[in-house]
C-alpha cells in the first residue's frame, strides 16, 4: 500500500506546495486508488503522478472548507472521459450531496458512470472483503471526520518445506489446504491444514485525519496505526493560533501520535507561511516527543509494508 501526496498546505495554495489531496493506493492484485480529500486543482496534481481516474474506486472527504473539496467537482466531471471508468462512491459529512447537485445542476453536467454520494456518521462507512473504513468526528470550525483503514487479515503462507516433506505435490491440493481444508494423499495419509500453514498474515492500519485540534477521537483512530498522517498546520510554541483556529501544532500532532502508540507519524496541511527549511525545523524539533516523524510534500510517497 502506497500514499501519495498531491497537496500539502493549508488553507491555500503555494509556489510548491498545493491545497490537500492524498491518494491511498491499493495492493496487488486490485491496483487502484482511493482519495482522501481533493483540493482544487487535485485532478492536475493526478496528471503528473501516473495515477488514472479510471482506476479511482472511492473518495473520502474530511469536510467541507474548500481547500479539501473544491477540486471534486472538476475532477468528477473529467472522470467521465477515461476509458473503463466503474461507478465511484463518494463518502462525506452531510452537505456533500447539496453541495455537488448545485453545482452539476447550474454547470449542466452530466456523468458517464454511476456516482453515489454517501453522507456518513461516526463508525463504519464502508467494508468490503478488503477493508473497513471508520469514521470518527474531529475537533474543527465546521464537522469533520477522520478515516481509520484497516487492511482485512489474510490467510498464512504454506510452509512449503513441510509439504514437500509429507509429499504433497503443488496443485489442487495446495488450494484445499491455503482455504483450511484438510486433504488425503493417495496412500491414504491424512494432512492438517492447520499443521502446514503459517498464522494468519496481519492487515495494516492507515489513520488519514482532517483538520482538528488535539481531541480523544485522534488517538482512537490512530491506535496502534501502521502510519498516521496528522495535520501540523502550525508550529510548536503556536499552540493558543492553532485552538482558535481548530488546527495543531506539529508538536500537538506528535504527541497524539505517541499517545496512540502509532508506528509512523507523516504531518502535512502546513501553513503558507513555512517554507520546506522551515518545516524541516519543525520537524527537528518535534523528535524529541515522537522519533518516527516524516514531513509530507507535494508528489511524495510513502510506503505501507506488511
């Protein structure tokens, strides 16, 4: 699993830096992606990093200030012209689907595949034999979400040594016991499934939060979270700016990080005011509460293993 950064500031853009946008792309063997919030502009950030509308499955919106949301409409109205595009679902806090009638009804838009809006409450948004999508509410200006996902367990490996020890040829045989059936060879031996495969394989757990100030939800999401990404819209020493303004300090986000005892920490949604030197300080100064910080920026990526 992947993410890509297609924007990294807050409130607006700049010479480096666009509105937020990040995209969730998916493992073998279902390669395609999901966005988390979309900027204007986002759809020309797609073009640069190799990424095809087409392959878009779902969206998720945190809320709705414009430089997490202007750029869907666009970007749902040009998904209209690639080859292969399958309906899309896009999840959000009420007032998402008013939102994009207004604007498809008085731009006279119409859409070549089948788009479902779905306006979501705290818990499960969405499951399928893949995932599970949690939403919670943050701490903002206007209602806002945060997106737990947690990669569905799969099964263990065969432990191929065994097998070939016991006889157990590659085939069939190998399918019945990778599902847990056990199977009888020809001189009449019978062979466990659970004896000749691994413990089931862990799924991994991204949190992708929206804007907020430090709140009990942020460390419910990220609980033990393979990465979290947390806004840092202001820095450390702003901390009475970033209340007023529903927002946190990279120091704030850090230690949300170490109190949910996530592995990977990634701030993004940084003010205009900070340039990459300025962020790097930041940063710096934010590993004394938390070691395992990264500072996000425009088109870079970030690898989630097993």
């Amino acid at each position: 699993m992947k993410l890509t950064f297609l924007g990294t500031s807050a409130g607006r853009p700049t010479k480096s830096r666009n509105v937020t946008s990040i995209a969730l792309s998916l493992p073998e063997p279902f390669c395609g992606f999901w966005l988390f919030d979309t900027g204007e502009g986002t759809q020309h950030r797609l073009l640069t990093s190799g990424l095809k509308l087409n392959k878009l499955e779902r969206i998720f919106i945190t809320h709705l200030h414009g430089d997490h949301l202007y750029g869907l409409p666009g970007l749902l109205s040009s998904r209209s012209y690639f080859e292969g595009a399958g309906p899309l679902q896009v999840y959000g806090p009420v007032g998402l689907k008013a939102y994009l009638d207004v604007i498809f009804h008085h731009s006279g838009v119409h859409l070549g595949y089948e788009l479902e809006v779905i306006e979501i409450q705290e818990g499960v948004v969405a499951e399928d034999s893949r995932f599970i999508i949690e939403a919670a509410a943050l701490e903002h200006r206007m209602p806002c979400f945060g997106y737990r996902i947690t990669e569905k367990s799969q099964q263990g490996q065969l432990k191929l040594d065994l097998l070939a020890e016991l006889g157990v040829k590659p085939g069939p045989q190998y399918g019945k016991l990778k599902r847990g059936e056990d199977i009888m060879l020809e001189d009449g031996r019978h062979v466990c499934s659970a004896e000749v495969v691994g413990p089931p394989i862990a799924g991994r757990v991204i949190t992708i939060l929206g804007d907020t100030k430090p709140c009990d939800n942020a460390i419910v999401l990220a609980r033990g979270a393979d990465l979290l990404v947390h806004e840092a819209t202001f820095a450390g020493g702003m901390e009475e700016k970033a209340e007023a303004y529903g927002h946190s300090t990279i120091r704030q986000a850090a230690e949300i990080a170490q109190k949910a005892g996530a592995k990977r920490l990634v701030v993004t949604h940084f003010s205009s005011r900070f340039d990459d030197e300025a962020v790097a300080e930041m940063v710096d100064d934010a590993k004394q509460l938390f070691l395992n910080i990264e500072p996000a920026a425009d088109f870079a990526e970030f690898i989630v293993k097993r």
